[in-house]
C-alpha cells in the first residue's frame, strides 16, 4: 500500500528531473559557482604578477609605482609586455587577446561555443598584463574567463543552442556579478526564461566571491544629494561631452591599431613595445597603471585639482589606447570608468565655480561623468544606470546618471555608429547590427542544410545524357563534375537553349560546351546570411556546395526552400526562448 501510494510522488518527481528548466536553473547555480571561482583565480593570479613585477600585490597600483625607481616601472612593463607578446603570439588564434567582443560573437554567431583553451591562455596573459601595469581592465578577461567555462560546460552535456546560449549568459553574470550586462550585451534579451537562471548564477557567483574577498565595494562613495532640478541641463550637456570623450577614445584605439598593424614591429614584440610607452607615461602619472580604480576613488573624493584631472584624462587615455593598439590588455569597463571619473571631475567644477548656487558639488558629476562614459563605450546604457543605482542607492543622482548616458549612448551610436566592442566585431568582417534576425542567419552554416546527393554528368556527357539528366533531375539543374569530383560548370534547360531540341548537334557537342562555366557557389562554412546573399544575386535558388573555391570540389547542394525552413524554424525557437516557452 504505501509503495502504491509512493508511485505517483516518483512519477512527478521524475518528470521534474527531466524538466527543461529545472535542469537550467541547476547548471545556472554551478555555473555560478564556477564563475564565482573564475573571477577568483584571475584576481589571485593577477595579484601573483604584479607583486612578480612590482612588488605588491595590492589594488592601490598607483601609490605602490609612485615609490618605485623608473627602471623597475619600464622593467615591470617591458618585460609584462614581452611575457603577453609570446603567449599572445604563439597560443592564441588570431593573435589577440579575447574579451567580450568574442562572447558576443560566441552568443550570436557560434551557438554559445568558446575553446577552452584559449579562454585559459587569454585569461593567463590578460591578467600578466594588468599585473605588468598594462592601463586596461579585468572585468573584460573575466567576463570571457566565466563564458569560457559556462561553454565548456554546454559542450560536455552536449546542450542544444537556446541552453548553450543561456549558459553562456550564466558564466558572464557569474563572473562579474552582472545580471544586466550578460542580458543587455551577451544574450540581447529580458526573458523570464533566460533571466531567472542568469539571475541565479549572478548571484552564486557573488556569494562565492565575497566569501573569498570579503563584501568591499570597488569604490568608496561620498554622500551627495541633488541641489536643484535646474542641474539636470547640466547632467545633459556632460551627457554630450562623455560622448565626444567615447568617440574620441575609440577613434583613437582603432586609429592606434591600424598605424601598429602597418609598422614592422613583430607581433609578438608589440605589447612590450606597448608596454615601454606606458611605462614612460606611468613615470609622470603612475595613475595610468593597471585598471586605475584608486585614482578614481581619489576623484569621487575631490582630491585633485582641475589641471590635474585634464592631464590625467590625458594620459589615461594615451595609456589605455597605446595598450590597447599594442595588444598588451583587453578590458575597456574600468578605463571608462576612469575616463568618466575624470571628464566628470573635471566638468563638475567647471559647472560649480559658474553656478556655485545650482550645483551639487563635483563629487556628483564626477558619478554622472563614470556612467555616461562607460555606458556610451560598452553600448550597455541600462546595465551602467543600474550598477550607479547599486553603488549610490540615490535615486536622484540616478536620475542624472539616466539623462546623460542616455545622451551620451544615443550621439556616440549616431555618430561613430558602434560600441567599443561591435566596432571591434565589425573589424574583422562581423557586423551584428542587421538585428536579431539577420544574426541567426549568419549563426547558421551552409553545412547543417546542405544535401550531399545531387545530379550530375560528365564533361564528355552526350546531349542525349545531358538532356535524361535534366529531364529527371528535381530541380532543372544538373551539374558538370569530373572523375575527381571538380565542378566544371552547371546546366539547365535555358543554358542548351537550341541545343535541347536540336538533334543534329549531338555528335559535335557534349556537356563541356554547353556548360555555364564560373557558376555560384557556397562551402559548408559560408553562412545562410551568405547563401541568401548569392541566390538573390544570381536569382537562382540551387546552389553548388563545394569544399572550397580553390580546388571546386563538391560536396554536395543547398536549396532555397531549405535555407528558408531552418531560418524559420530558428526564429520560432529564438521567440520561444525570449518568451519563455
């Protein structure tokens, strides 16, 4: 009786454990704790190469270089640069350090799909970077250090795009404790269905974080408060500036790597090279090294004057472009903020010393200034409004924090037309700004619709051949494919034209000569953003496949009906996921 009586509860109990979300928000909370030991073990490690190349493994960088002699700072950096250059050059494809321009690119384009490898070797030399005094951030590196995992994880259990993609997700907020940033930049939607599990991993990550290093917040803020609602014009003309301030920083950093790329420096001696100009630079402001979040403490506490916070809006931004170019450090989150901190700083005496009656004190442009440009630089508007709400808790210094990254981000997309990290996707070919639709299509490959089986002849086919072969071929097209299965050309009736009914010409001509030559093709790992692209081109809907374009052997067709059905199918599962179904 009671076995009878337990079957219905194990009944239940086994549907649940076969239950889609219950299996996610499982994955979300290991993941989270996974994340939570990424960030960890980057911090330690960093810590381990800066006190290796400075002496101390301390985040107040600046006040540890400050007492240090000039050839220990261009050693540190020098030799950090050279470290990151060999690895960079000899482990990782590309030859680049990996941050989250590859996540985003992982998220849209490869299914949530990140090698391990390379996410362990980018973490490695990103963090030997910083500890070198590389003027970059870590939150970049450890947003990739934690997707690399929760990929991991994805591909050993073999998870479908829409889990992987949600995992993905869960091992960025995980790593950086950012529920909004892994939905805003990573996943590009709010569904309850992706934002429960990532809202769970954010916060084991968290908890397993601060158990480690203690519940410290990374900046230290003054009480302030909102004098008049007359500021906020104020708050929108800095909106303004902060998005000159981000144009003019990633104009200078693609500007940088282009003039880098065309000189004869090694690849693998750029970071050192990179790393002897920011050591210079760090010899007259050592602010400039590492992710600079003591200086910005400074600023939010009004400790420097007005020159001093434009010559260190400088040379952060020298430090952070030169670094950059050189490819010795990939973050970009912490030199916003620091940017910010300063062009705020520096506008909010400015605004006080003009209108000493309206303003807030500078303390409080410089919290507005950190927002706007970090929000218009990351393209995350609503994840850097949330992270100021989280530090302030001030719901009118939030209110201006809103009016100028909302002006700053709306310019700086009008004007240069990217964030920092799709204008670096869009470097290397990869344009995400088609929208969702258009990002599935260049997620899919020809290779996954491609059909191996076609119709074909010989070169030396006889009309009479040619013409059973089209007369029996499923699409009125047949191909022309030699004994070593190169494509020669394709057929259809309209190519024969006087030859199809003309029997008088079956002994002179075979199907070389009737063959269009050159015709369109596509190999399995063109995108069906691309087969679409070239069936409307050359208005034909049956396309060669072939190995690649050099040999033109085949490996088979890919129709329109079928690209068109696995597009449609993966919008229905794209809607599905963003609606929680």
């Amino acid at each position: 009786m009671r076995a009878e009586a337990l079957e219905p509860l194990l009944r239940r109990l086994g549907r649940l454990v076969k239950n889609e979300q219950v299996i996610l928000t499982i994955l979300a909370a290991l993941i989270g704790v996974g994340g939570g030991g990424c960030a960890i073990a980057f911090r330690e490690v960093l810590s381990l190469a800066q006190t290796v190349a400075l002496g101390s493994g301390v985040e107040n960088v600046y006040s540890v270089a400050a007492g240090l002699p000039w050839w220990h700072i261009l050693g540190a950096t020098v030799g950090g640069g050279l470290v990151v250059g060999l690895l960079v050059h000899f482990l990782l494809p590309g030859r680049h350090l990996h941050s989250v321009a590859e996540v985003i690119e992982a998220s849209t384009l490869r299914q949530g799909r990140i090698d391990l490898r390379t996410g362990l070797v980018s973490a490695l030399a990103s963090a030997i970077s910083l500890g070198a005094g590389a003027s970059t951030g870590r939150e970049g590196p450890v947003v990739h250090f934690g997707a690399t995992v929760s990929a991991f994880v994805a591909e050993k259990l073999k998870l479908g795009r829409s889990l992987a993609h949600t995992l993905l997700g869960c091992g960025v907020a995980a790593a950086v404790a950012g529920v909004f940033f892994a939905l805003e930049v990573v996943i590009g939607h709010y569904a309850l269905k992706a934002f429960a599990p990532i809202v769970i991993a954010s916060v084991a990550g968290t908890i397993v974080s601060r158990i480690h290093f203690g519940d410290f917040p990374a900046f230290v803020l003054p009480p302030n408060q909102i004098v008049s609602f007359f500021e906020f014009p104020a708050f929108a003309l800095l909106g303004l500036v902060s998005a000159v301030m981000a144009i003019v920083f990633m104009r200078a950093v693609a500007f940088t790597q282009h003039t880098v790329q065309r000189t004869p420096i090694p690849a693998w001696a750029q970071p050192a090279c990179g790393g002897l100009l920011v050591g210079l630079i760090a010899l007259v402001f050592p602010h400039v090294l590492g992710v600079g979040y003591e200086a910005t403490n400074d600023a939010l506490h009004e400790r420097f004057e007005l020159t001093f916070l434009i010559a260190l809006l400088v040379a952060k931004t020298a430090a952070t472009v030169i670094s950059l170019g050189f490819n010795f450090g990939c973050g970009v989150f912490s030199p916003s903020l620091f940017l910010g901190a300063m062009l705020g700083a520096a506008f909010g005496i400015v605004a006080t010393h003009v209108f000493p009656d309206l303003s807030s004190g500078y303390d409080a442009y410089t919290i507005v200034g950190m927002g706007a440009v970090a929000g218009a630089v990351l393209g995350a508007p609503i994840s850097t409004i949330l992270m100021v709400f989280e530090l302030t808790g001030n719901y009118e210094i939030t209110i201006a924090v809103m009016i100028a990254t909302v002006v700053a981000t709306l310019v700086t997309q009008q004007v240069f037309g990217h964030s920092f990290f799709t204008w670096q996707l869009a470097g290397r070919g990869l344009d995400l700004k088609g929208g969702r639709s258009q990002n599935l299509l260049r997620a899919i490959r020809v290779a996954s619709v491609m059909k191996p089986e076609y119709d074909a002849v010989s070169p030396s086919a006889l009309m009479i051949e040619v013409r059973t072969a089209l007369q029996n071929s499923h699409y009125g097209e047949i191909f022309v494919v030699d004994d070593d299965g190169r494509l020669h050309g394709t057929i259809t009736l309209h190519d024969l034209y006087d030859s199809a009914f003309d029997t008088e010409l079956d002994a002179v001509i075979n199907a070389e000569d009737v063959a269009r030559h050159h015709p369109p093709v596509l190999t399995p790992n063109d995108t069906l953003d691309e087969a679409i692209s070239v069936m409307d081109e050359v208005d034909e809907e049956h396309i060669a496949v072939v190995h690649d374009r050099e040999g033109m052997k085949v490996a088979g067709f890919v129709h329109q009906l079928d690209v068109v059905t696995t597009y449609n199918q993966a919008v229905l599962e794209a809607r599905a996921e963003e609606q929680g179904g």
